[in-house]
C-alpha cells in the first residue's frame, strides 16, 4: 500500500489517508549522509541496488573487519553492491575527526569503499536513516560493524551482529541472490 500511496499521491497525502506518521513512510532512498571526503552520499543514487551499510569504528577489535568489508565490495561491486561505512563513536571507539579516520583507513586498509562523516547511528541523535531502521525493523546497533543490508527495493533485507563478518556466507548468499546474474 505504501509504495502504490507513495507514486499515486504525494507523502502528505499518503499520511492523511494511512494516518501513519511521515517517518513510517520513509525509506533508505529518502535520505544523504554526508561523506568523508567531502559532499554527500544519496541513498537515492545506490536505488535498484542492494547496499550493505555498517556503522564502523577504528579503535575495535572488530575494526579488522575493514578488510572483509573490501574484499566484498571489490568482489561485488561490478555486479551492483555499494558497500556504505558509517564511522560511529557511540561505542567511544571512533577517531577524534572525520579526517583522522579517513587517514587511518586510507593507510591501514587502502579503503574506497563509500564512508560517512562521524554519525551517530543510536538515539535520539542517530542519524535518520538508523531511526527508521529502528522504527520499521526494530534494529538498532549494539556495538560497532552491525550490518543492515538494503534491498534494491530499498527494504531491509537484513541484519547482521558484530560477530557476523563480511564475508559469512549468510551474508554473501543473501547479496548474490539480490545481485543480477554477472
């Protein structure tokens, strides 16, 4: 209903008729983070895409997953997959600036991978796009490098848990199937 209420009418209209608040209406495709390297990243232009975003910190133990995360967008990104970090000090595990992290990436993992600035990806102050998936899935980040997998629909297709690294088949098999045949 909300996709056929969103191309028909416009949101305001949709929330009229759903009486649903326009946050439940959102989706990925609605919102841009600000990226690291200056500019911004369009959840928009990733559309009919799967996009695995993970919210990152430096100073984890799970920082080492930088490199599977890599290594999956290298092995997918021909095939459609964007791969979006968003570096997070929730944890208190993040760099003190949004340069300082991308000079640690850049020199410990040669990442070129999408990245955000510094977002909050829990509470009041997350970012929207983790507000929404908290609203509509019920996920929220409980440590560093949780991954929320978005469909090319721009549903969430899944979650996955710190421990889960890039590369777990449950998390390759998930994105080949939304993958077009190479």
């Amino acid at each position: 209903m909300f996709q056929i209420c969103r191309k028909i009418v416009s949101t305001l209209a949709c929330v009229a008729l759903t009486g649903l608040p326009m946050s439940a209406l959102a989706s990925p495709g609605d919102w841009t983070f600000d990226s690291i390297d200056g500019g911004t990243l369009s959840m928009d232009a990733w559309q009919g895409r799967p996009v695995l975003v993970v919210n990152t910190a430096s100073r984890c133990g799970f920082t080492p997953q930088y490199d599977g995360l890599q290594a999956l967008y290298d092995r997918y990104r021909d095939r459609g997959l964007v791969v979006l970090a968003v570096p997070s000090q929730d944890f208190r595990q993040e760099l003190a600036s949004d340069d300082d992290v991308a000079d640690f990436c850049e020199v410990n993992f040669g990442l070129d991978i999408p990245m955000t600035t510094i977002s909050h990806v829990r509470g009041e102050n997350a970012h929207p796009f983790y507000k929404w998936v908290a609203q509509t899935n019920g996920f929220t980040p409980r440590w560093n490098f949780n991954k929320i997998l978005i469909g090319p629909d721009g549903a969430v297709v899944d979650t996955f848990g710190s421990t889960t690294r890039p590369q777990a088949s449950k998390i390759t098999r998930t994105i080949e199937a939304l993958l077009p045949d190479s």
